[in-house]
C-alpha cells in the first residue's frame, strides 16, 4: 500500500467534511485518531515488509549455495563412483585371490615377529653381557665406569682419571686391570663391533702436536684401541676409533664436576651392522610359513 494512496483520499474527505460542516467536531476527531491508527499501522507494515524482503535474499543466498554445494558433492560422489568401478573392473581383470592375500599378510605378521624375537634376543644378550661387566668390576673401578644399554647398545664410559695420564693420551697402569676384564667381555662377545669414542671438556689443550680438542679426543680413543688389540687379543677388524672432542657432553663445562663428567672414553659395544641388515634383507631360512610377502 502506499502512503500517497492512502493519505491524499482520507485527508481530502476529512476536508471535504469540515468546509460542508456537516461533520460535528466530536466525529472529527474521531476521524482524525482513525486515520492516525491507520497511519501508523502502515509504517509498520513498512518495516515488515521490508525485513521480510530481507529474510527471503538470506534464504535464496543459502538456497543458491546448498544448490552450489549439492553439485559439487554430486560431482565427489561421481568421481568416487568411477574411481570404485575402476578398481573393481581392475581386481576383476587381474582375478585376485583374496585367501592368497591373507596368507601373505599372515606371512608379513609371522616375519614382524621374528624380527621383534631377534630385538627382544639381542636385548636380553646386552643385559647379560652388561651383568657379566659389572660383575667382573670392584666397587672402586665401578666409581670409574658408567655402564648403560640404550636402544640395544652397550655403552661403557670411562673416566680419564683412570684412563690416562695426567694431562696425556697415554693409558695408565691403573688402567690395565680394568681395561683387561672389559676386553675379556669383548672377546667373549666375537659378534659385536666395539667403537671407542673420545670426548673431552672445552678447556682449550696447549700441547706440542696435539691441536685441540678433536686431536686430543681421537688419540686418547686410539690409545685404548691400540690397548685392546696389542695387550688383550682383541680382533682390530672388530675395532672403530672416534674422537668427539668437545662437542658431546653430558654435564655443564662451567663447573669442575661437570667438565670432569665430560672428560670421557665411551666403550661402545652393538651387534655387527651386516648381520643386523642381513636379517632385514631376508625371512627366517626354510620356514615356508615366515616369508616377505609377494609384490601384488
């Protein structure tokens, strides 16, 4: 309704009856609150009409997104449709035996259990051997050796104190007893690699022909090495030197304790690396029922 339409007649009649007198000013005023009412009420359907007119864009815009949305999952659905229709026209063509493909995952399961059997069987070889060492050890050596199994591998760290000379690579003869019953453990153990790693604090070495700290490290590894092949029997085949230097501590190069801590040759004894990528290569011999899965 418009407001033009609507005021312009009843204010013309409201005119019309108050130049003919023939309206009494009670009816005017009647007149007049009515068309007021009326009045109003239009405003009012106004602003109704033009939240409604509001509320209908919202619905159409998610209407049209909803729509848009529909296409689009339409569009998924087809995809995935043709993507199955594939695959199952490829399964038919390529006449898969589903029985054959759960022996071979049962195969896989069995294989995954023999490797975990061989980790959890060099696991407990490490724990005896580490028994045997500290067994082996007095209590006063035992202040001078840490002995710890980490991830498999045998770590036996040695204090330079007991190692070597004062301000030297040179072995002590303090050290040979202790070094005497770790190679009897090395010796006794023929299928593992023993590394020895130096490490030092990072208190800069002043020595004639020893530059820093890498020298220092490596020569102090190479002397124990050089122990364990000459006056133990140890095979050097079996045998890796490696020097650190600074770089590896284990404790803060700001106090004397923790520089001594740092100050250290690491014994580090694993299974040889080729058995180890042998058993991955390959399945459990003559076990028909523990072999690698076929490739489909």
């Amino acid at each position: 309704m418009n407001k033009k339409i609507l005021s312009v007649p009843v204010a013309a009649m409201l005119s019309g009856l108050i130049l003919t007198g023939c309206v009494s000013t009670k009816k005017f005023t009647a007149l007049q609150s009515d068309y007021n009412n009326l009045n109003s009420r239009y405003q009012s359907a106004q602003v109704d009409l033009a939240s409604s007119q509001a509320r209908v864009k919202s619905l159409e815009d998610q209407l049209a997104q909803e729509r848009a949305n529909n296409a689009s999952l339409k569009k998924a659905l087809a995809s995935l449709q043709a993507t199955l229709d594939k695959s199952i026209n490829q399964n038919t063509q390529g006449n898969v035996n589903i029985s054959k493909l759960v022996d071979e995952i049962n195969a896989s399961n069995k294989y995954i259990q023999h490797l975990v059997n061989e980790k959890n069987k060099s696991d407990s070889l490490n724990i005896v051997l580490t028994n045997n060492l500290t067994r082996s050890l007095s209590r006063d050596e035992l202040r001078d050796v840490d002995i710890k199994v980490l991830k498999g591998v045998v770590y036996i760290s040695l204090s330079d104190n007991m190692l070597y000379k004062s301000g030297s690579y040179e072995i002590s003869e303090r050290a040979g007893e202790t070094l005497s019953k770790i190679a009897k453990i090395i010796l006794d153990y023929k299928d593992y690699d023993v590394l020895i790693e130096g490490n030092t604090d990072n208190v800069p070495i002043s020595r004639e022909n020893i530059r820093n700290n890498w020298d220092l490290s490596a020569l102090r590894a190479s002397s124990v090495v050089q122990a364990l092949q000459n006056s133990y029997g140890v095979d050097p085949k079996r045998l890796t030197v490696g020097g650190r230097g600074e770089y590896n501590p284990v404790a803060d190069n700001t106090t004397d304790a923790g520089r001594t801590k740092n100050r250290r040759t690491q014994i580090i004894i694993t299974p040889k690396l080729d058995q180890f990528m042998e058993l991955i290569d390959k399945a459990p011999a003559k076990d028909s029922t523990a072999v690698m899965p076929e490739t489909i």
